[in-house]
C-alpha cells in the first residue's frame, strides 16, 4: 500500500515536472519565433 502510494507521488510528480518543462520549452520557442518574425 506504502509503495503504491509512492510509486504514484513518483509519478505524479514526474507527469508535473515533464509538463513544466514542455511549456517552458513551448514558450521560449514562441518568443524566438516572435523575435525572428
């Protein structure tokens, strides 16, 4: 029961941080666009 509810937090976290980083990576590559065009 401990495990599973860790080995969720782990992915709960995991799926917070990767989405985090996505948008960051969207943004920046917006505002490059917007700095190009």
């Amino acid at each position: 029961m401990v495990l599973q509810g860790g080995k969720m937090d782990n992915l709960t976290h995991y799926l917070a941080t990767t989405l985090r980083m996505l948008r960051h990576q969207r943004g920046w590559s917006l505002s490059r666009l917007a700095e190009i065009s």
